[in-house]
C-alpha cells in the first residue's frame, strides 16, 4: 500500500465532502496559480510561484516542463530535489477522492530524477534520486533509486546496476576517464 492515510467519509461520495477536507479559497488560489505556472515558459518563475505560493519543495535547478499539472488540493505535500526534470503534462497528486474515504500522502521525488511525458505520479509515493520514470507511467508504488521505470502498471525495466552495466560505455552517462 501506497505512503497515504485514509479519511472514511459517510452518505455521499467522498468527493462531495471536498470543501470540508481543503478550504475554497485555497483551491481556488492554488488553481490560479498552477495555470500560471503551467503556461509559463521561465523555469525559474515556474519553481519559484511553486514554493512561494504552494509551499512544495523544490530543489535547485529542478525543472517543470510545460502543462504539469500539480494537485490543486494539497500541493505543499509534494517535495521534488535538485536537478530534477519533470516531464510535459505529467500530473501529480497528493490527493483521492474515492466512494467511502478519501487518501492524502506525500509525494517525494528525489533529486537527478527524470519523469517523462504524460506521466501520473499517485499519492504515497516516493521516487529515488536518480531514478528515470518512462513517459506515460502510471507511477502506483515506489520507485526505487537509480531505477528506470515504465508502464501501466508500472514495473522495474533494469535496476541501478542493470543500467549502469547498459550505460559503462556509453560517452554521456557512462563512466569518464
């Protein structure tokens, strides 16, 4: 099971509770922000309306392509290193909102990470430093160190040591003398 903790709610589906679970005025605040940010081409503009606004965490150099789509909900749960890329349209939530109960868990991306295209990074889950996250992953379960990752369902492609093994040659990520 995914890093989340879990709020049964009673009668109606748990998303008709919502604005007893986040204040109105703070989705409404978070949605101005993340379009704005969403659509702006400065990377540093984009980290910095993120962290001020937002409260996430995000590391130096970390960079949020076009059309990423934060949780609008409770985006101060995710946490991404330095030197990160996060892909275009990827979406990450730190929320869901099911029938019986909704889920809240933090989202923590490591730093060196690199998350493709069309991703979705589900709450509860941790990716490690260094990892590579395939384009169009459904992200469901964590995500190990060094790790490259794709698929829906998401699964281990190599390991660390399988990609270092692949990568001893290679002239940009292989080892340099």
């Amino acid at each position: 099971m995914r890093n989340t903790t879990r709020y049964p709610v009673e009668g109606a589906n748990s998303l008709w509770h919502v604005y007893k679970t986040v204040p109105f005025w703070k989705v409404v605040r978070n949605f101005i922000v993340i379009q704005l940010a969403r659509y702006t081409p400065f990377l540093g503009m984009k980290n910095w309306l993120y962290s001020v606004f937002l409260g996430l965490k995000v590391g130096e150099q970390t960079s949020f392509a076009l059309m990423v789509m934060l949780d609008v909900m409770f985006p101060e749960k995710i946490s991404v290193g330095r030197n990160t890329v996060i892909g275009y349209n990827t979406t990450i939530l730190a929320h869901e909102y099911l029938i019986k109960e909704y889920r809240l868990g933090p989202v923590v991306i490591g730093s060196e990470v690199m998350i493709g295209a069309n991703s979705t990074i589900l709450p509860g889950i941790t990716i490690g430093d260094g990892a590579i996250v395939s384009a169009g992953t459904l992200v469901h379960k964590d995500v190990p160190p060094g790790a490259f990752v794709g698929g829906n369902p998401m699964r281990v492609i190599y390991t660390k040591e399988e990609l270092a093994e692949r990568w001893a040659d290679d002239a940009i990520y292989g080892k340099k003398d």
